[in-house]
C-alpha cells in the first residue's frame, strides 16, 4: 500500500470514529460568580474559585442538546457545506485500488506448476474423451455389418423378429457413426421396412372409407381423426401403384374406391421423396401408416385419405415383396433398383428376386362375362393386360386394382391371398377418367 492510499485510510478511519468532546457547563454561584467546567457522566461538585463553596453539577445528558433555531436558508446553507461522514469518492478509488490488487494477486499465483497441472488435468480429460469415443465408433463399426448381415438374411426368410432385432442393431449403429454411408443409408432403410412389414393392417381401404361414411352421415368428420388413430392408428399398407406428379396439384394415388369411382382417392401429399420422382406418371412402391380421411380442399365431393409422412418409406427389399405374393416381374425390380438409386442403399447381392409367379398370357377380349368370383386368368382372357395396376399390402392379403383405359375408364378390383393362390375378382366398376 502506498503513502497516499494510507494517508487516505487513516483520514477516512479519523472521522468515522473521533470521540465527540465533552458538554460544557456554566452555573451561577451563589456568590454572584460564575463557574464552568466540562461534564462528565456523573454527578461532580465543583469549588468556587470566589467564594470557595462547592457547586453541584449535573451529569451529561446521553440525549443530544437541541441547537439554536435557524431560518430555511441557513438550514439549507449549513447543509451544502456539511461534509459527509464517508467520502464516496474515496470509498471509491480504495475499491478500484482493491480490485486491481486481487488481479495482481491472481496473476501471480498462476505460476508455472500450476499451469502445468491445469494442462495435464485437461489432457487427461482429452484423452479419456477421445478413448471413450473410439471404443464407442469400433463398436460401431463392428455391430453394424453384423447386424446387417443377419437383419437381411431373417428378412430374406420371412422371420421378421429376429429380422426387426438384427436390424434394430444396425440402425443404431447407424446412426451412432452417422458417416453418410450407403451401409448406414442401407440399415436404416431395411430397418424401416422390417417394422413394417412386421405391423401390417388387418383392415382394407374399403373398410376405411366405410367407416368415414359413417362418420359423414352422423356429422363426426371433426372427430374422425381420433377415431381413425384409434381403431386403424399405427397399421401399415404396403402400396403399389401409380401417381401423377404435377407440382402445382396434390399427388393422387392412381387407386380409388370402386363403390363410388369419383370419391375415394389416396393423397401423397408431404411425403418427402415425392420430389424425387420427375413429372408425369410415376410407378411407386412405399409403405406406411394411413393418417386419416379428410374431403379434398379442391373438390369438397372428394374424399382422400392421407399418410403419415415421416412413416412413408420407399420399399426395396424384393424379396419380402415375393414372399407376401406379389407378383414379380422385371417392371417391378426395375422399379425398386430405381427406388433404392434415390435412397442411396446398397443393393442386394443379386438383383433377382427368383422364379416369377407365372402370370397367364392375356388374350384378346371384350367386357362381358367378367363377374365376381372370377379368377385373374379368366380376367386375362376375356380382357387383355391391363394398362396399370395397383395394389395395396395386408396382413393376410393383397388388394390389387386393374385399370383398362377407354372411352370410359374400367376398374376391376381382386383380392390376392398370400398363399399363392391367384387373385379373384371382388368388384367391376366403370368410371369417367379423373
């Protein structure tokens, strides 16, 4: 501490603490003189210088005296010219002088040693970090073929449980690396199928559309949405079909509903890889959950039903396709190796997907003789190939719609069980084109 800093302290401590002196005393003797003194705390006799008789003096008093009344002005006056008991500005510079002081102090202490554990600590932690870290990615590394290996094989055999576990590994692998490859890419994607495929609907658009019809005749569209989670929520499709792509109307799915052609549509709208297909009709294969029934904004008479999007996952694995009964043929692989060019997945070790069902050589026909009950050969026959298909996956089997273009657009639906057997004809309907 320098002279001036203690000059200062020592002025500030003076008058915080300097004793107030002593009250005086004056007091007429009965001589006629007067004495006076300085009190004290108490009582005291005190001599006549005089007359030499003892004066009796009261004690100070601990109260403070009264002092002599003065105007506004010199109240005012006496008051500017008091000077505080503290001096802020020098309570002031004393603090700054302070501060400064324990920075100095802080700065001395951080001496060599000090910093040269400060900088072992922290690349300890570095280095237990960075440990942590690698056996985390090995482990990665290592569980993620494994799992991707033995997730596809169950796929490939129809074992979706252990196909789902295997895989469910893999995924999280995946996305512990999260390196951007196309094995990361290919895990996750077979995962998203094998949930899927393992929680397919028991319930067929038709019986969907059914129960909204309801809810529009008892004027329960607002809560239809509740309803629809509710008894139909969390169940997958598994769609076949095609869509038209114009960017500046909604995606439809080319699959209506047959007891009324013009009102039941499937929408795509929000689906995130619908910006991948080019302009024009498309062939999709996807699968995922149905959201719900609402009217079509542009044409209120038109009832669709949506998605969800994040659920809505490209299909590429053929052979799960194969085993629920699609039936196989090079337009359909060509269409998943296209598929899995967007996603950026691997493909198989053989593109084949095996023997293809062997579908019936189409003959040349008219429309009369197709009833309910038919068989697809018969249909083939009597008609020729359709111009489109499209089908949509259950648990138990598979709703397909053929669609035969003309003056008037002909659909005929056909329910295909997985057993292989083939599909029978469930529904004939004409309609305009839409």
């Amino acid at each position: 501490m320098t002279a001036s800093h203690a000059t200062i302290w020592s002025d500030w401590w003076a008058r915080l603490y300097r004793p107030a002196p002593p009250p005086a005393f004056e007091i007429a003797c009965s001589c006629g003189s007067r004495v006076s003194g300085a009190r004290t705390s108490t009582c005291q006799t005190v001599r006549c210088a005089a007359c030499g008789q003892d004066v009796f003096v009261l004690p100070a008093s601990s109260l403070p005296l009264p002092g002599p009344p003065v105007s506004s002005e010199a109240a005012a006056a006496a008051t500017a010219a008091r000077r505080p008991l503290v001096d802020t500005d020098q309570v002031r510079r004393v603090l700054a002088w302070y501060s400064k002081a324990a920075v100095l102090a802080v700065r001395r202490r951080a001496t060599l040693p000090r910093v040269l554990t400060l900088g072992v600590a922290l690349l300890v932690l570095a280095t237990l970090t960075w440990t942590w870290q690698s056996s985390r990615e090995r482990s990665f590394a290592a569980s993620l073929p494994e799992g991707l290996h033995a997730g596809r094989e169950a796929f490939d055999q129809g074992d979706l449980v252990s196909a789902c576990r295997n895989l469910a590994e893999a995924d999280r692998a995946a996305r512990g690396l999260d390196r951007g490859t196309a094995q990361e890419r290919t895990a996750r994607q077979l995962y998203q199928e094998a949930l899927h495929w393992s929680s397919l609907s028991h319930v067929g658009v038709d019986e969907l559309f059914a129960a909204w019809d309801q809810a529009v005749a008892g004027h329960r569209e607002e809560a239809f949405a509740d309803d629809f989670a509710r008894k139909f929520g969390r169940r997958a499709f598994v769609i076949d079909g095609w869509v038209d792509v114009e960017r500046d109307q909604p995606p439809l799915l080319d699959f209506v509903r047959l007891s009324d052609s013009r009102v039941g549509r499937i929408s795509l709208e929000g689906v995130p890889w619908l910006a991948s297909l080019p302009a024009g009709l498309n062939r999709v294969v996807f699968l995922g959950e149905p959201k719900t029934i609402t009217h079509l904004p542009t044409d209120p008479e038109r009832a669709v039903m949506t998605f969800r999007e994040e659920t809505c996952v490209l299909a590429t694995h053929g052979p799960a396709l194969q085993r629920q009964g699609w039936p196989i043929d090079e337009e359909l692989e060509t269409v998943l190796a296209t598929q899995r060019q967007w996603l950026g997945v691997e493909s198989p070790a053989s593109d084949r997907m095996g023997d293809a069902r062997a579908v019936p050589m189409p003959g040349k026909g008219n429309l009369r003789g197709i009833a309910v009950g038919d068989l697809e050969g018969d249909v083939l026959a009597k008609l020729r190939k359709p111009d489109r298909v499209a089908r949509i996956g259950l648990f138990n089997r598979i709703d397909e719609q053929w669609i035969y273009e003309g003056p008037s657009r002909l659909y005929v639906n056909l329910a295909r069980p997985t057993t292989g057997a083939q599909a029978k004809v469930t529904a004939v309907e004409t309609g305009p084109k839409s």
